[in-house]
C-alpha cells in the first residue's frame, strides 16, 4: 500500500489512471479510522478499479480552534488500519501547505439554505470549510465516484449540491451509518468519550429509534419536545438540538405530507466530545 503526501505524486498516478479508463473511487477522511470508514473503503473497491482514502484533517472546518487541536490524530494507526486492504488503495495524507497553498482560507459557497440549519447553524463556516476542502480534494483526486457516510447527512446533501454546482463529473454514493452493537453511532469523536460518556452515549440512538415509533402519529414537534425531556433525564449528555426535517431539503418539517421522507437529526455532547447522529422516520 503506497502513501503518498505530495499533491503532485498523486495527480500523477491518477493521470496513469485516467489514461488507462479506470474508475477512480475516492474515500475522504479526517483519519482516527474505525470500522466504519472501513466499510466505505469496501464500497469503493466493489465499485471501482482503484481507490483513494482521503486523510486530512482540515483546519478551515473547525468553527472552534479547541475542537481542531482535540481532533484526534494517528497517522501511523491509521496506515496499519489500512494495510489488509493492500494494494487495492492509495492512501493520500497531505499538508494544509500542499491541499490550500499559502492560503489556508475558506471560500463562500451558497448551498441554496442547506447550510443554514442545524450543523450549519451550530457551526458557523463549517460548510463553507467543508465546500473549500472538497473543491481543493476533488480538483487533485479527480474521482468518479466519492463515498460518503450518512451519519453526517447534512454534509452528504451539501456536497452533492457542491459537484452540482461545481459541474463536476463525480458521482457521489451515500454509504450507510454503521453503528456499534449498542447502536452508537461510529465516530472519531468516540474516541475521546470517558468511560462513563461511552456507556451513555448509546442513550442518542435509543432515543431516536423510539422517536421514530412516535412518527407518524404525533406531529414533528411533539417528538421534539418528546426528545427534549428524554435529554433531560440524562446527567452526562447535552442535547444541542433536535430536528425533523425532510430528508431532501433539510427544511424543518412542521406536518408530516405524503410522498416526502423525514429524518430525525440531533446533536449530543458528552462532556466536551460533540456527537452527531440521525434516522430516517419513513
Ligand atoms: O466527513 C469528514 O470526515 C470531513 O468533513 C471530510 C468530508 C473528509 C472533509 O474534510
């Protein structure tokens, strides 16, 4: 398994590629890797003849300079990680310096108001951070296919605006949230949870899954009142917000219509450690 840290050692060996009409898949991580990237890894190789894992923490995404210095971060772990997969990836790990230049800066982008809300709304400059990342990424990479977990959704349906609004030749496949036996959702983040935090934390992924019970029969914000005072049991965990929204565009649902898909979206912390997850209602 080759790493390569040099923007121009990749564009090379993806121009090869490109030479040779093979489809290029490509898996963009911020590293700390755990079961769950693993599975987009696996979905890019079924779907692709060769694949690029992304490992790159980016800076310009953090609307907290605490939570960048905290993120955490094991190159070294995450190249053995890597390593039962072979020769079937190219691991890219790059500087700020070689992804952004001199200029380690966020551009503007308007997502039409999918990035307003929620992680937007929390964040403020997370989505520009995440838009700028990409571009950057993409440009280098030149993938066919990108793959994206949906534990961060809003993300998923922001960047699927981007390559719309880029024009870029990418398609983009929404992978599933893989979730631990006790149903937390998989992250990076879980990681830096306490021992009690990590015993608690599945208490987010109970909660929803019995919200979802509550659909359709109570409207959208008296599960979200319902969830409030569940939060409210809890010591250790910190609801920031809790959300129903259509799943297309994100807008907050005030009734529940026909022919349209909602999800519950909430964010959690545990102590200092902000944790995201979501379900699909319908
Ligand atoms: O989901 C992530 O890990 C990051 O937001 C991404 C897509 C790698 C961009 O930095």
């Amino acid at each position: 398994m080759q790493v390569f840290t040099k923007r121009h050692q990749l564009e090379s060996q993806v121009a090869n590629w490109h030479k040779n009409n093979l489809k290029i898949g490509y898996v963009p991580t911020m590293g700390a890797l755990h079961a769950g990237h693993a599975s987009l890894v696996e979905q890019a190789i079924a779907q692709c003849d060769r694949v690029v894992v992304g490992i790159f923490v980016n800076p310009t995404q953090f609307n907290n300079q605490e939570d960048l210095e905290k993120y955490p971060r094991d190159i070294e772990g995450d190249v053995d990680f890597l390593k039962p997969f072979g020769e079937s990836i190219i691991v890219f790990n790059p500087s700020a310096r070689e992804v952004y230049g001199n200029h380690v800066k966020s551009m503007h982008f308007d997502f039409a108001g999918l990035e307003d809300k929620m992680e937007g709304k929390f964040r403020p400059g997370h989505f520009d951070g995440v838009g700028t990342v990409l571009k950057h990424l993409f440009e280098i990479v030149r993938p066919d296919k990108a793959f994206f977990g949906e534990k961060d959704f809003q993300q998923l349906q922001i960047v699927k605006k981007l390559v719309e609004i880029e024009n870029l030749d990418i398609d983009i496949v929404p992978c599933p949230i893989s979730r631990a036996d006790d149903g937390l959702a998989l992250s990076s983040r879980n990681k830096r949870l306490t021992e009690q935090e990590r015993t608690e934390a599945p208490f987010i992924f109970k909660t929803l899954a019995e919200a979802k019970k509550l659909y359709p029969a109570n409207a959208p914000t008296a599960i979200k009142q319902w969830v409030e005072q569940e939060f409210e049991k809890s010591k250790i965990l910190q609801l920031e917000y809790i959300e129903i929204a259509d799943e297309d565009t994100l807008e907050t649902a005030t009734s529940f219509e026909e022919n349209h898909t909602y999800r519950a979206f909430i964010a959690v912390f545990a102590g200092d450690v902000r944790l995201i997850d979501n379900l699909r209602l319908n």
